[in-house]
C-alpha cells in the first residue's frame, strides 16, 4: 500500500491482494508477482530488459546489483499504482453514496429568516423582571453590552412563548363560563410544560443553545402560578399577558440565580485605555457592543472609551432586524457538522458602504496602511507573506466607528459558544423561598463561575495581486469563533480562503480528550470527508459574512487577478481559551495534515 493510503489507516481501505489469484499460498504469491515482474521487463525489449538478464543497470552500463525497482512493472502494472488505484476507487464510491445528499452550508436568507427588533417590547419586558425581583436594571444591561447572552436567552423565551400563545388562547376562550381560574391556569400549565418537553426533546441534546433551559424545573410551575394569584382573569388578552408575566417570572428566577452563580453581575469592568493595537493582541480589553435588543438603551451610557476622550460617533446605527431563533438554530446545527456555515444577502448594502469608506477602501491605492495610520497611529499594520497585508483594527478609534456592525451576527456567538454552567435552583434552595421571591437581595448567593466571551481579533485584511497562498493553520486550537465580513466579491482566482469540511472535529493536543473520542471524531471526519471532499472555496460577495469554527483547518489562497480585495476578520472567544490555543507541534501537525488532505484530493482527479 502506498503511502497515501497508510496515511488514512487499513481500517478506511480494502484489503486487496495483487498479482496472484485469489487463494494462492503466500510463497507462491511472492513467486508469482517476480515472475510477472520479469516478465514484464522482458518483453519491452528495451536495454532495461537486457541488464535484467545480465546484472548491470539500466543506463549506466555498469555491473552490479539489481535494482529492487527492476523487478517490479512500471506503470499501470505497478502493485502500487494498483492500490492507490483501488484505494481512490473506494473513496469515489463513497462519495457515490452520499452525493444525493444536500449539505447545508449556504444559507440563502430573505425576510422569513429575520426577526425585526422590537425594542421597546423586550425593554418592558426586561423592566418588568427587573423591577419584580429587584434588581437594577443597569446590572442585567452592562453584562448584555460585554458579551455575555443576556439579550439572546430573551429573545429564545420570547421566540417560544410566542409560538404557544395562540394554542393558549384558545384554551382561555374554551374555558371562558368556567369561573375556576385554577382550573383553568391547571390546563394553561399543562400545554405549556408539555410544549416546552417536546420542544426540548426534539432538539439535539448536545445543542449548545438550549443549555441555559436545561435543568429548569418545571414541576413547580403550576403551584408557582396559582399562590402568586398575579393571573388576571377579567379579559382574555389580559388572561394571556399576565399569563406569560408569571411564566418569564418563573424562569428568571432560575436565570437570575444562575447568573449570580456565572459571575454575570460582578464580573469586573477593565477600563478601556488608548494604546498600540499591537501591545494586547488575543487578550481582553474590555471592548463592549450595545446589545441588540435594546435592553436600558436610552439610560444607559457608556464609560469614556479612552482617557481623556470623548466617545467615539457610531456610522453604523443598531441593528433593525436579526435572525430568528428558528434560523439561528438551523446555522448551529450546520456550524457543528460542517465548521462553517455562508449567509447570503445577509447585511444591509449602505452600511456595508460606509465601512469601506471609513476604511479608505474606495480609494485607489493598493496601499491603505497609510491612511488608516494617519487617522488613528496605534492602528498596526504587518504584512506576514507576500501580497498579503493585515491592519491590526481592534481597540482603536477605527474600530469603534462600526463596532454596531457585530449586533446582526452576535446571536450565533452566543448560541454556538455557550457561557455558564445552569444549575436546577430547587436543589439549592427551599421551594417555599424560590416560589415566594420578591427580591433578589434576600438570596445569599456567590459567584461560582468566572468565564466570558470577548472580541479577541479584529483585523483588515487586504489581499493583494499575485499574492502568496498561506501555509494550512487554525484561528484557535481548543475553542472561539471567527466572522468573515467581505468588502469585495471574491471568488477562487481573486484570493479566496480555502477550508477542509470537518477538521473542526480535530483539536489541540493540549485539549486533553479522550482516545475513545478522538477516534470517534475521526470516524466523522471520514464520513464528513466521504460527503464533502473536504475542500471548500465559498463565494462571496459584499452583503454576506462567512462564519466558522476555529478550530477548521483552512489557508488564504493566492490572489491571480489584478484587483485587491479586502475583508473584516471577527474572532471571538472564551477567556479561559485564548487565542492561539496551540504550540509549536500543533502548528506543524495542522499544516501536515492539511498537506495530506490536499494531496490525497489531488489524486483523486487522476487516477
């Protein structure tokens, strides 16, 4: 077996005997592969055939010991021309397998995807919790602005409680002569719990969306509603809104607790200083992003960003639309089988052009490090290869000017990098206690956890004609996510990325897994690699965003045409897993890996 083949191991290939009929002995087989090895040399008739009989090799005439290459057939009838043969064979027919299969990386999105922001509904709806148990409003704001899912897990009650709200009104209307309420708030429950339960079983268990809801207990509800006595039972629209008061009621107690328990509330602040981008590369500097729903917008009010300076005028306004929990979870999905996911027609045109003009990229020169250095001298510029050049943006006034741009994509953050351990409250504390909660306060709590998401990179990357294509590497080894927001349309030949389709399943060694699981990841990797080839080129044009694991094995390719193009690079994540999240041997080993994958693809095509 050729060494192409080793490299994915016997247990992917055939077992294959070559030269000699099935059955044959093994010292009749060995036998039999010289004689046709022979053979084969003499009937060329060639000077080779000549100094096989005579001892000598082949051009220099000189005698000596055969070659052990002599006795074997050149060519097609080479043993390990066959097998490699045989062994791309197998890997087409599995390919055949699989090749009605749709994979579902591009996501063409049109307005069924999006979700308009109602600002004002989710900021009384906040207000509400807030004031029932409370707390400051501010609190729950500040650790929405600095990356933490606050604004996401209410935009997933949300999504489920409106689903159900016309099923319950109907229970309302059905049960409207009957005068016991707690009959009927008993049957309100009842559809709601076995919604929820269904609604929950039929998600991945591993989806990391759905971790903050699961270890609710909902076995409390129906007492929890009925010794409140808060539903007001003298309209049906008023049935139903106090209705779903005491339901978010209900579950933010459990949130609350247990974002006390992850550190949401006390996490400390780091003021923001005005310094070289290059001095804190991959660490956290406090960047902040206004949360996308609007939670305390008009109260709220940032610190001054650097010392001494006024903050910085937003050119991209809030965000008038994201993506529906329903779509978000579609793209999870996707984002763990795949590693990469491609939003079509996904941001809005006009601020896409005001970030290329705030960037000097509608200006002709193929070299903008001096303007972008000219506006703000701590931006940080390196070109690293050939053609290839990367302006260091994060943590300066630059950036600052669009960070609002982030509030489109933010909810796949949170959703594909979960924050948090959530833990069921009645283990903890009395029943009567949690049923019976008006403030907060009174709940002798500590922070157990201390994680978070940051922005770890921000960068502009501008890849320029005949530029050089890059060795094969990860953004991070053990964890985080990057966005790709294109500025140009890019295709193949104007300096495209390449990525390899399910090497996210690989990791860092010093993620210490164990073997079981890293032989099952690479059973799936297989299987992806049978699916997909592995290789993928997306193409992209302004309006849409590539976002993908850091963990996937990729490389910026070669740009052969004669126009620059140029891309914003978002990477996000946890602070306990910075960036880069691999050593020395990881980064030799990615590379070789990538180099194997690339080569077997390119003999897939000729033989």
């Amino acid at each position: 077996m050729s060494n192409i083949c080793s490299m994915w191991g016997s247990d992917f290939l055939p077992h294959i005997t070559i030269g000699a009929p099935v059955g044959t002995p093994v010292a009749e087989q060995a036998n039999h592969t010289r004689l046709l090895s022979v053979t084969h040399q003499t009937k060329r008739g060639s000077s080779s055939g000549r100094s096989c009989r005579s001892g000598r090799s082949g051009r220099s005439g000189k005698r000596g010991r055969s070659s052990p290459r002599g006795l074997l057939p050149r060519g097609r009838g080479n043993p390990a021309y066959v097998q490699r043969r045989l062994s791309n064979e197998y890997v087409k027919r599995k390919r055949l397998k699989y090749k009605d299969e749709e994979h579902k990386i591009y996501f063409h999105l049109n307005e069924q995807n999006f979700e308009v922001v109602d600002r004002k509904k989710y900021s009384e709806r906040i207000k509400k919790i807030c004031e029932t148990f409370n707390i400051p409003i501010m609190h729950l704001a500040e650790a929405a602005n600095n990356y933490f899912p606050v604004d996401f897990h209410l935009q997933y009650m949300n999504d489920i409680v409106e689903k159900k709200k016309k099923d319950l009104q109907k229970i309302v209307e059905s049960e409207s002569k009957n005068n016991n309420r707690d009959n009927v708030i008993s049957k309100m429950v009842d559809e709601m719990v076995t919604y929820l339960e269904v609604y929950m079983s039929n998600k991945n268990e591993k989806s990391s969306n759905l971790l903050f809801l699961k270890n609710i207990d909902w076995s409390y509800l129906k007492e929890f509603l009925i010794e409140r006595k808060k539903v007001n039972t003298k309209t049906t629209t008023e049935f139903i809104d106090t209705f779903f008061d005491e339901i978010y009621t209900y579950v933010y107690v459990y949130l609350l607790i247990n974002y006390k328990r992850n550190n949401l509330f006390d996490f400390i602040k780091m003021k923001r200083t005005y310094r070289h981008c290059s001095e804190n590369v991959g660490k956290d500097v406090g960047l902040e992003v206004d949360n996308y729903l609007g939670i305390n917008k008009h109260n709220y009010s940032k610190d001054v960003l650097y010392d001494g300076e006024e903050n910085v005028t937003q050119v991209i306004d809030d965000a008038t639309y994201v993506l529906n929990i329903d779509t978000v979870n579609e793209i999870q999905k996707s984002l763990s089988n795949y590693g990469i996911v491609v939003l079509k027609n996904f941001l809005p045109i006009e601020k896409v052009e005001k970030i290329k003009k705030e960037l000097f990229l509608h200006k002709n020169e193929m070299n903008i490090s001096p303007f972008l250095m000219n506006k703000d001298q701590n931006v940080f510029c390196i070109r690293p290869t050939r053609g290839r050049q990367y302006c260091i943006l994060r943590n300066s006034k630059i950036s600052d000017i669009f960070t609002n741009i982030q509030q489109y994509w933010v909810n796949i953050v949170y959703s594909y990098l979960p924050i948090g351990i959530y833990q069921n409250v009645f283990h903890s504390f009395d029943k009567n206690k949690i049923l019976h909660l008006n403030n907060f306060s009174n709940l002798n709590l500590t922070s157990e956890q201390n994680d978070k998401l940051y922005l770890s990179e921000l960068q502009l990357l501008t890849n320029e004609p005949l530029s050089e294509t890059q060795t094969y590497h990860v953004d991070n080894g053990l964890s985080g996510l990057t966005v790709i927001l294109p500025l140009n349309k890019i295709h193949e030949q104007s300096g495209n990325f390449e990525f390899f389709i399910g090497t996210h399943l690989f990791s860092s060694l010093k993620n210490k897994n164990k073997i079981k699981d890293r032989i099952c990841n690479l059973k799936k990797f297989v299987q992806m690699y049978y699916k997909t080839g592995s290789s993928f080129v997306p193409e992209v044009e302004e309006r849409d965003i590539i976002i993908y694991d850091s963990k996937i094995l990729h490389r910026g390719l070669s740009n052969n045409l004669w126009v620059k193009n140029a891309s914003l690079i978002y990477r996000y994540d946890y602070k306990k897993y910075p960036p880069p999240g691999q050593d020395f041997i990881d980064i030799l080993s990615y590379n070789f890996v990538g180099k194997c994958i690339s080569i077997f693809n390119f003999l897939g095509k000729y033989f």
